[in-house]
C-alpha cells in the first residue's frame, strides 16, 4: 500500500485552503496525491475583490501545479473510500496509507482556472452595467461584496436582503451594529427580516418581491447564502457512521475522523464547534500535517498534537480601506482593521505560504 519510493502515501480530498496547505505542508515527508475537481486553489477571501476588480484574480487563483512541485495532483472528484483507496469519478483507484479528507462546502465555481476567471469578468460586466444592485444575505460574503461595491461605484443603489435580525450573526451584537452603521453611511439599504424567493429569480427580472411584501428595483442581483457541505457522497463510504446529523464528520481532538486510526478530516466539513472561517481551516491543516508526520515516523500516539477551540476572531473587510474587527475583549471599526485585511486580503501572505511570490 506504500508509494513506489518507499515513502508513505497521503491522500487529500479537496484542494481548498485546508487540503492545499496540507498537500504543500507533507510534499518533503510523504508521497502526496492531491485529489480536487478543479485544477487551481482559489483563496476564498480574495473572491469579492475579484468580482469588482477582475485583474485582482490573477493572484488569488493559483494553479495546484505552481504550489505542488512533486504532490501527483488528479483533476477529478471522490465518489467513494474503501478501507485502502479512494474511488474517483473518472474510474481511478488512489491507494493511501493516510487520508484527508478536506472538501468543504459544495463546489459552485468551474473547474478550469480560466473559465472562473471569466466568471469574474462577467460579474464585474453585471455590476458595471447596472444602476442598482440587490444582494441577497447579510452574513461575511452579502456584507464584503456589498461593501466592495458601495466603495468602487458609490453612485450604484445597493440593496440587501437579510432574513436574520442583524447583520454578520456569527459575531457579536456591537460589531454587527458597527457594520450596519458603516453600509447606511454608504447609502446602502438593508432589509432585515425578509427574504426573497430564490426559485424566482432571474437575470431580466427587474422588480424583486420580499417575503415581507416590499418591492426592491435593481439591475441585477447576487446571491450571497451559505452553501451546503460536500458530505453527500460520504453517505455510500466506510465513513457514512462518522457523520453528524447535520452531515459533518466527527473528528477527535488530533482531527482523525472518530474510529479510524489513518482518516483526518480538515476545514468546514468538521464537526468542531467554531465559526468556519479559513484560517482556522490552514490551522487544522497544519495541525494534521504534524500529526502526520508523527504518525510516518512511527511515534506513539501520545505524541500526537490536539486541537482547541479559541476566541471567536473576526475580520471583515469593507471596501478597500476599511474593516471591521472583532477581537478578545474590543471591537473595532475603520481604518486600522482595514489595514490588516482590506488592502491585499492577505493574498500576498498566503501566497507566500505556499511557496510563491506575493
């Protein structure tokens, strides 16, 4: 079951932010076969950036082959795991003597580098060529993009939608009020309580109806709700016990998957009790990559690292200068979060991360 060379093989299941870190992370200690439907890593909190400036994509969307320099990578999706391989949707086998599983939240982008980047130049069309804009969801993505476009277009009517009674429900009551403050200082109408119907939305339909009754006029609309976890396929594998009612894999304090001695689970798709945001997934990745190597080396499980749980942190960009911080015992808002995030949301870092130029 080991890798020709005599190394141990690691399999990763997903190459977003936590299965890349992992994949880049065990490439000196392991053979490592990278296994993800599309042929790039995207750094998610460069995604709204992008939509309103198309160019800054460039970066953010970075080939799985520019990073992995000896990984096997295989541009494919998992359909099943057995107790020695995963199964891919192309017909391959991939043998492993350790597995990650890390594939997140339903894939919605393309596969190809290419075509998401044309996705982002025919949004920034959308938002160019529109007077008003409706953005349905006030969590961190509805908020980010609502605030990258009432700072690149000021003259655009932006409206959004949120079915919750505050903004960014995963924080704090203070830094959601600050938040509300800093959109309407922008000219942008927020909705709370109400939703719009998904199953009638169209891109010709000017006029939106809310739950509510209200009548929102824009140009075009964005849909900016959670997306469900890519768990489904989990439900025919070795693992379908492993998962939570809410379709989560339940991982032990070192991140195996609860039962398994050789399975982890990494990022959004655990059942740990925290907000899911990536750099909490880049530090279950690096986590597991020690735990690895532990494991590799043939090290007692007591050597073994375990994760806990911290602060919930948050950083919020709003629009290119601006952010909105909710730290330990203080919340901030302006310029000094907008440092830390808003300028470069950390592209050139994790770029650097990887192994790559900012």
């Amino acid at each position: 079951m080991a890798a020709a060379e005599g190394k141990a093989r690691v399999v990763v299941v997903g190459g977003g932010i936590a299965g890349s870190l992992l994949a880049k992370t065990m490439e000196p200690h392991a053979d490592v076969v990278l296994l993800d439907p599309k042929d790039y890593l995207e750094i998610p909190w460069a995604e709204l950036r992008s939509m309103v400036e198309p160019s800054f994509a460039e970066r953010s969307l970075i080939y799985h082959k520019d990073y992995l320099t000896s990984a096997t990578i295989v541009t494919s999706s998992a359909v099943n795991i057995t107790e020695q391989a995963v199964l891919t949707a192309d017909g391959q086998s991939l043998a492993y003597d350790y597995l990650v599983i890390a594939t997140g939240h339903a894939l919605t982008s393309p596969g190809s580098r290419n075509e998401r980047i044309k996705e982002f130049q025919r949004d920034h069309g959308k938002i160019e060529s529109s007077e008003s804009v409706l953005i349905i969801g006030g969590g961190p993505t509805g908020v980010e993009l609502a605030g990258e476009i009432a700072v690149d277009y000021p003259q655009k009517k932006v409206t959004l939608v949120h079915r919750g009674s505050r903004l960014l429900e995963f924080i704090g009551n203070k830094a959601s009020k600050k938040c509300l403050d800093w959109l309407t200082s922008k000219k942008v109408d927020v909705l709370f309580q109400q939703s719009v119907d998904l199953g009638s939305l169209s891109d010709t339909e000017k006029l939106y109806k809310t739950s509510a009754g209200e009548t929102v006029t824009a140009d075009c609309h964005f849909v900016c709700i959670g997306k469900p976890l890519s768990s489904s396929w989990l439900h025919d594998t070795i693992l379908k016990e492993s998962l939570d009612s809410k379709g989560r894999l339940m991982v032990e304090k070192d991140l195996r998957i609860k039962g398994y001695n050789n399975i982890f689970a990494i990022g959004d798709i655990t059942d740990i009790p925290e907000i899911k945001q990536g750099y909490l997934a880049q530090k279950h990745a690096l986590l597991v990559a020690k735990n690895l190597c532990v494991l590799i080396k043939g090290l007692p499980n007591s050597k073994l690292e375990t994760y806990s749980t911290g602060y919930p942190l948050a950083l919020v960009s709003l629009g290119r200068k601006e952010g909105l911080a909710q730290l330990p015992f203080i919340t901030l808002s302006g310029f000094v979060p907008g440092m830390i995030k808003s300028r470069d949301l950390f592209v050139s870092k994790t770029r650097k991360q990887m192994g790559l130029n900012a």
